[in-house]
C-alpha cells in the first residue's frame, strides 16, 4: 500500500487521545480524534486508575476515526498493570504508581535481592514504583493469589480490543523484571522475589502483530474489518523517542509531560556502579536501543500547583512567571517526597525552606521556581547522561506536552548550555504510529528514516541558549553541595 491511515492512542497520566494518522512514505498528517481527562479514583484508601473509563475513551476514539482503519497501536505511562483471574476476568482495579502502598516495598525487595545486583540485570534505577515492589506489596494478598495473568496498562488494552495477551518489551523493562541485555525476562529474579512466572505473558518486540479487533469492538466503533492491533513501543516513553526529531545521534532528548525523561539513546545498556550510584536507568527502546535516562519529577510538579489553586488558566501565569527574577529558589526535581498527590505549593516552600532559600510567596513565583528547577534537572541528567555513556550531546530535543511551554524550553536551553529543539507535542503518538506504519509496510527503514519523515512532517521550534551557565552552576551547587 502507498498510505495507511493509522490511529495511535497514546494514555498519559493526565490525559488520553486517540490521534489519525494518514501515514504516506515521505509525509505523515494527523489530527486529534478524540481526548479524554485521566483522572484516577481514591477508593477505600487506595489511589486506583479508571481503567474501565480509559477503554471507553479508547471505542470512542476508534468510533470518531471510523470507518476505514488500516491499523490500531496503544501506548501508554509505564509500570502500572491489571491481574486477571482464572476467567480473563479483571481483579479490581490498576493501583496508581502514586498510591502509598509500596512504601517501604524497595527495601524489602532489596533484602532479597541486593539493589546492585538487581540493576546488574535491569538496569533499572530505583523509583519506588516500579512493578516489581509494587507486586512485593501487593505479596500475600486474596487478589494476587487469584492472578493467573499479569498485563501492563498498554497490553490489558490491547487485550481488550484483540483477546491477545502479550507483554511488549519497552514497556516490561520498566517493571524490574527483564534482563537489559537479552531483553527477556528474568526467570531467576521470579524465582528469587517468590513470583509466578506463569504471571507473565510471553513478550513480543514493537512491530508485532498481535491480533485484530474483536466482533464486537467492531460492532461498537462502526469500523469494518479486519483491523490489526500493532504492538507499538507501548511504553509512552519509547514511542516519544522514536519520534525525536534528532539527525544522527549526538543528541540528548527531554520527554515531558507528567515526567521529563533525560538521557541519550545507546545501542546497549549501561550497567555500572556509576550509573546506578546516578540513578540512571536503561529503558529497552524500539529497534533493540536502549534509553540511557534519568526520571526527573516533570510537569506534575506544575500540575498539581494548579490543581491546589482550582485550575486558572496556564497563560498568564506561565507570562507572569517568566517576569520573576530567575533562579530565586530552586528545588530537587527528584526528590520523591514529590511523588504522592497532594498540596504541591507547601511541598515546594517546605523544600526551599530545607535549604536556607526564600519560598517563592505568590503563584507566578512558584511556577518559576518549578520551571527553573526542571531545567536545572535537565541540565544535570543531560550532562550525566554524555559523561555515563561517553555520548557527545550537541542538541537537547524537548517533545511531549512540555514543547508547548515555550518559558521551559527556554530554560532548559540556558541551564544545557545547548540549542534545544522543541517538538512535535505528540510525540509519543507520532512514534506509536510510525511504527505501525512499518509494520504495514508503508514506511521502511530505521529510526533514521522514521525520524526523517517526523521532521518533514511537524513544526519544530528552536530555542539558543543564553550566554553563560554560570548561574545555572552556582544554583546547581547550592542545592546539591559537592
Ligand atoms: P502526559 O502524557 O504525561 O499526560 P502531556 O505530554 O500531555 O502529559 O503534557 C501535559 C503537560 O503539557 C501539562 O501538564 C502542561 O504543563 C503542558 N501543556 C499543555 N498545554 C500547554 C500549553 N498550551 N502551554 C504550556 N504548557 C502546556
Ligand atoms: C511517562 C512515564 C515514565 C514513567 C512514568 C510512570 O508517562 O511512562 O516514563 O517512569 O510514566
């Protein structure tokens, strides 16, 4: 076929879209089918995903793009998975990576198998999220017990619209649980962390076909069939990079969104004491690469300072912000005293006050403090990044939600010392979709050529950096002495 027309649904943990795609060898357009808020549910103390609302969104998107569809491709935030029973049945609803639940769970799983050893295999840095200590806290309970199948968020989707039960590998290598090197996964730490391997579905690479939509999903999108469902880079995060509009490979990116994702793309894991020691992790990406990375706090931060203050508008305060004296106070980006949901602004004056800064007092003063703290991140896991991995950096691509928020790039290109490149927004839909249009045939080549076509087909912005970083290194030092 010369074209497909493709739709990726890309979940974050903010929002959810089904994009078109109309995907042509040396061209691609898309626009937004369908966009729904993800707003996760606290029940009986836990803090759940709606995932039930999420497939909703999913029909309803597939139901706006009809009637002719050549593929369907789902990624999404990472770690979080659904347990199905003996029936196919779901177990409850996905626990939030936020909930409180796995508190403590790194360390117990770090008494079973020492954290050095265990990111000898992953090479995954330690976030307390991770599947694998949030099974270590969900060991012992009625609902684990009854677990015949464990799907990460992109493949319970998936399996929703095709029957299939796959695990694609981006996204299981954030789960603690596969070996870096051979891209499958560790049956010895199973055995070691007392889970069932029987758990774990079989894993399949991105480009993959895993199956067509069901009868019914047909029935109700008004799709004619048969529609493959491709497995995408199904972690967001892999599909992002795959649409990084780099030239060659002296480049770091910065995937924002909810997270900023730091680091470079490597041809094979990383997996050092120093890399550990840094908190770097090594995410398997598409076309057997490797996203050497740091998770850094990200939009959240700014996220949930909005949510406190009932939503205003994003505009004038990101104009308002940009008017506060730079680098007045900053805070850790990665701390994870930040993680849980609630009062941000407190959190962030707290933090400030910990280190002898004056708390910002007004709202434009916080959401400076929160920008400028996010680019003082990106310019330390951009600069560890090329020192860890040898790589040499000479651009910093912004892409994901992050793109938009032109004060960001601004300071990201200012506290790097490098010109940044910002977009596409949706990128970790473009990715999805691109792949699946190499699985269609429609486009071949590498990531070289994907990228190529990514460029031909998106606005992209630049920002230079401004002269000297020596305030970006005074304020690095500040917070983190030595
Ligand atoms: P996720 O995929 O993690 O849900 P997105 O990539 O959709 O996140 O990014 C969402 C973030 O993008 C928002 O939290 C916001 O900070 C930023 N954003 C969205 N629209 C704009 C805009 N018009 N201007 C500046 N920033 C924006
Ligand atoms: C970004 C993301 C990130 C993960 C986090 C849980 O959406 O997938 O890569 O670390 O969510």
């Amino acid at each position: 076929t010369a074209r497909a027309r493709v739709a990726a649904v890309d979940l974050g943990a903010s929002s959810g879209r089904v994009m078109a795609f109309d995907i042509a060898p040396d061209r691609m357009n898309f626009t937004e089918a369908h966009r729904f808020p993800n707003r996760p549910v606290r029940l009986g103390g836990t803090l759940h995903w709606d995932v039930l609302a999420l497939h909703r969104g999913v029909l309803d998107g597939l139901r706006a793009v009809e009637p002719r569809l050549d593929a369907v491709g789902v990624d999404s935030w990472a770690v979080d998975y659904g347990l199905l029973d003996a029936t196919g049945a779901l177990l409850g609803n996905p626990v939030h990576y936020r909930d409180a639940r796995t508190d403590g769970a790194a360390d117990a799983v770090h008494a079973r198998v020492p954290a050095a050893e265990l990111y000898g295999v992953t090479g995954v840095q330690v976030l307390p999220f991770n599947t694998v200590y949030q099974l270590a806290a969900a060991a012992g309970t009625p609902q684990l017990a009854a677990a015949r199948q464990l799907l990460l968020v992109p493949d319970l989707l998936g399996h929703w619209l095709t029957g299939a039960r796959v695990a694609e590998v981006t996204n299981a290598s954030t789960t603690g649980l596969l070996d870096a090197r051979t891209r499958t996964w560790s049956r010895e730490l199973m055995a070691r962390l007392d889970l069932d391997p029987d758990l774990f579905p079989p894993l399949v690479e991105a480009g993959t076909v895993v199956g067509d939509l069901l009868p019914h999903v047909l029935a109700e999108t008004g799709l004619t069939g048969p529609v493959p469902v491709v497995a995408v880079g199904s972690h967001d995060t892999a599909s992002a990079v795959v649409a990084v509009p780099a030239e060659g490979s002296r480049f770091a990116y910065v995937a924002t969104g909810t997270w900023s994702l730091v680091g470079v793309e490597l041809a094979g894991p990383v997996l050092t004491g120093a890399g550990r020691r840094a908190n770097f992790s090594n995410e398997l990406g598409v076309d057997g690469t490797v996203r050497h990375l740091r998770n850094v706090m990200g939009l959240w931060l700014l996220q949930e300072c909005l949510r406190e203050w009932g939503d205003p508008a994003l505009g004038p305060l990101l104009a308002a912000a940009a008017d506060e004296p730079a680098l007045a106070a900053v805070v850790d980006a990665g701390d994870p005293a930040f993680i849980p949901p609630g009062d941000m602004p407190a959190r962030l004056a707290a933090a400030c006050a910990r280190t002898g800064q004056p708390p910002p007092t007004t709202p434009a003063a916080v959401v400076r403090c929160v920008l400028d703290s996010l680019a003082l991140a990106h310019r330390r896991a951009v600069r560890e990044a090329a020192d860890l991995s040898g790589r040499q950096v000479d651009v910093v691509h912004v892409v994901g939600g992050g793109a938009r928020n032109a004060l960001l790039c601004r300071l990201t290109a200012d506290a790097c010392g490098l010109p940044v490149v910002a977009g596409p927004v949706e990128a970790a839909a473009c990715g999805n979709a691109l792949v699946q249009a190499r699985a269609l045939g429609v486009v071949s080549g590498g990531l070289a050529e994907l990228r190529a076509l990514v460029r031909a087909s998106t606005g992209l912005a630049r920002y230079e950096p401004g002269g000297g970083t020596g305030d970006w290194r005074a304020a690095e030092e500040r917070l983190f002495p030595g």
